[in-house]
C-alpha cells in the first residue's frame, strides 16, 4: 500500500471540505497579554490575542513566573520521570494538597494534562468497577468520550444537560453500578449544566457523579473553585476533574475526591503509572496562581466586565453571538470556508487572531469564532475588535442578528 497517498488523499478531502487546520506561528511576550508577535513568511508583526484559554492572564502574572523561575534554580527543570520511579517530588505533594483544598476534597492527583486525567480516571473506573454503567451527557469532551472507550465499560448517552432525561435512563439501567459524567462549563458554546437537578437525579440513584470543570477553575466561585463551588455543590460531587493549562495559566490536569478514590486511581490508572511527572517548576507556578486566585478578585471582575462589554457592543452591531451564562463568546458564521476567510483577514488586516472552530470541534454547519475577552483586553481592544467583525460582516454577506 501507497501509506502516503492516502494520506494525501485524506488531507485533500479535509481541504476540500473546508475542515483543514492551520496554525499561526506567535510567540507571546511576557508582560505583554494579550499581545504577540505573529511570524509569517520571514515577517513579523505584533497581534492581539482573543481566542487563548489563558482566560486570566496567569501564564504571564509575575508572582506565578517568579515561582517558576526560582523553582527551576532550586531544583532543575524535568521531574526525573514517572513518580512511581522518581518519587513524590515536593512540589507535587503542595500542589495536590493546594487542590484538594480548592475543593474541599481529602485528596488530589496530578496528571501531565487535563485530557490524560479525564481519559485515565474514567478509563480505570469504567474497567475496574464490576458491571458498571458509565452516564455521559452528549456534550462531553473528546477526553471524557476515549476514557468511557478505552474503559469497554457500558454506555448510555443522555441527551446534552437535559437531566429529565437522564433520569430516565438511570431508572432503566436499575441496580447496576453507575457514573454519571459530565462538565460545568461546555467550552464550545459556553452553557453551564444544572448542576444540582443532574446531582439530585444521580444520587436519587445511587450513581457517581464525575464533573469536568476544565474550563470553569479558577474563574468561578469565591476563591476559583469553578461552578459547583458558586452554586455549593462541590461536596455533593464525587470526584471533580480540572486543569492547570487555562484560567491558572500553566500545565497538567488534576482529579480530586475522596482518599480512597484517589489512591485507587493512583494504583490502577496507566495514564499515571507509566508517564512522567510534570516538572517541578510547573507544579510550583501552578501552585501560586491558585493561592493567588483564591483571594484574589480582581482578575475575575475585571474578565467579566470585558465580556459583559463585547457582548454589548456585538448586539449593538448585529453581530450574531450564542446566548450562555459564562465567559466563552461564540461568534457564530455557519460556514467552515467563510470562518475559515474571516479568521485569516482578521490576522492580516485587523492583527486580531482569532482561530476558527470547524467540524469535528463543532457539528457542520454551526463554525464559529470562539473568542475569550481577558482582564487584559481593554476598551480600546473591543471597539477594536467590533469594528473589525462589524465590516466583515459587511463584506462577506453574512447575516446579521434580529434584535
């Protein structure tokens, strides 16, 4: 066989579809959020970030960059490797205590990223609970989706945050052991789950409950603990799964719960046992940005003035934007090609990067711009931003909202 004609031949029907990723070429610049340097074609020149999931800025604040910098002059930069060979560094064990704390869990464990955590913990759960059924809303993230794979558990897919639903299905499955799994914030189109009617209807029937609150640490509740800390659920939920790599602004993936669970995951889940460990220095810039944001309100406030403001002046324009409770703005276009046309002009024109989200990311026919307002964006920022999509609208006949 010809291996790399069909490849080609895939990649062409990618292109042909209008699904074929680029990626620009930035380099961020310390101090700078959310300002880069763009490189293209030997050129460089400095553009304005509106897509990271660095949703506060804290890959660049200076207290987690000291901690990073003085971690890696005490200690070196790798881990040595996985922690069943090199240990339990330190820094790892005041990170885990730090997120069990978060919320308010006896304990944590770290893994490499938020993927390998969702993939690892609910593969092990699934494989290692005897006649387990595993309850996963049909939003859930690729991550969630391999682990409920990987773990050959059995299934049900319950229709996206509708918790009725997933009543009904609990009630089939009987008395079989359950996981109810599920997110807090969906990051495409930035809805929030019910999350109490879902834990009332699980613990109604004895299931588990297992939240993904990737896109909501850090930037929900008191001290960040994500939504089911705003609402008073965390203690309701069995094991909540986060990252380090968006609003903390650094690397890795994490699960909290009970001791017990942990130490099951801990044992059991290849994801932990056979990769190696974050480096030291990223567990100790991780471990300041929580402690900072768990007093801190600042950033938060200021994120959703930001977004309160874009969401204002893209009604005033007509710009067609998906209605949600949180941070996430997603610009809607319908087209991969013209999502595709907009993004790159944005770049070009305007030195707005915003990356186009097609299918698999979304079902066709819903492409989008998926844009996060920062602390760090200002006023001058959006009207810019605006300005720019209000013209492009203009020129490439899309439809506007009806007020």
């Amino acid at each position: 066989m010809d291996f790399d004609q069909l490849f080609r031949s895939q990649l062409d029907t990618l292109k042909s579809e209008g699904n074929y990723r680029t990626f620009a070429e930035l380099e961020r610049k310390c101090g700078a959020f959310p300002r880069a340097d763009n490189h293209k074609d030997g050129d460089v020149s400095e553009i304005t970030v509106w897509c990271s999931n660095d949703y506060l800025g804290m890959g660049q604040h200076p207290e987690v960059i000291k901690a990073m910098v003085d971690c890696v002059q005490a200690n070196g930069t790798g881990a040595g490797g996985t922690r069943n060979i090199s240990g339990n560094n330190h820094k790892h064990l005041l990170l885990e205590a730090e997120l069990a704390d978060l919320h308010g869990k006896e304990a944590a464990l770290l893994f490499t990223s938020g993927y390998v955590s969702n993939w690892a913990a609910l593969s092990t759960l699934g494989s290692r609970i005897p006649n387990v059924v595993i309850l996963s809303d049909a939003g859930n993230h690729a991550s969630m989706i391999e682990g409920v794979r990987h773990s050959r558990a059995d299934k049900v897919i319950w229709a996206h945050n509708d918790w009725r639903d997933l009543d009904r299905k609990l009630a089939a499955i009987g008395d079989r052991p359950k996981i109810v799994a599920f997110e807090s914030v969906y990051s495409m189109d930035g809805d929030i789950a019910p999350i109490r009617e879902i834990v009332e209807v699980s613990k109604a029937h004895g299931a588990m409950t297992y939240i993904d609150e990737v896109h909501a640490v850090g930037m929900y509740g008191p001290r960040g603990g994500g939504v089911t800390e705003r609402e008073g659920l965390a203690d309701q939920i069995d094991l909540i799964e986060g990252t380090l790599g968006k609003a903390y602004g650094v690397v890795g993936g994490y699960i909290t719960g009970s001791a017990n669970l942990c130490d099951f995951i801990r044992s059991f889940a290849s994801g932990f046992i056979f990769t190696t460990a974050l480096p030291p220095a990223v567990a100790a810039a991780a471990t300041a940005s929580i402690r900072h944001l768990k007093t801190s309100q600042i950033e938060r406030d200021r994120q959703r003035r930001q977004v309160a403001r874009l969401r204002a002046r893209l009604d005033q324009l007509g710009i067609p934007h998906m209605r949600n409770e949180s941070h996430i703005i997603p610009v809607m276009i319908g087209d991969p090609v013209k999502c595709r046309m907009i993004s790159d002009i944005l770049m070009r024109d305007w030195g707005i990067y915003v990356q186009p989200i097609n299918y698999p990311t979304v079902a066709k026919g819903t492409e989008r711009l998926r844009i996060t307002p920062s602390p760090y964006h200002s006023d001058a920022d959006i009207d810019h931003l605006a300005h720019a999509l209000h013209s492009l609208w203009q020129h490439c006949a899309i439809a506007r909202a009806v007020a």
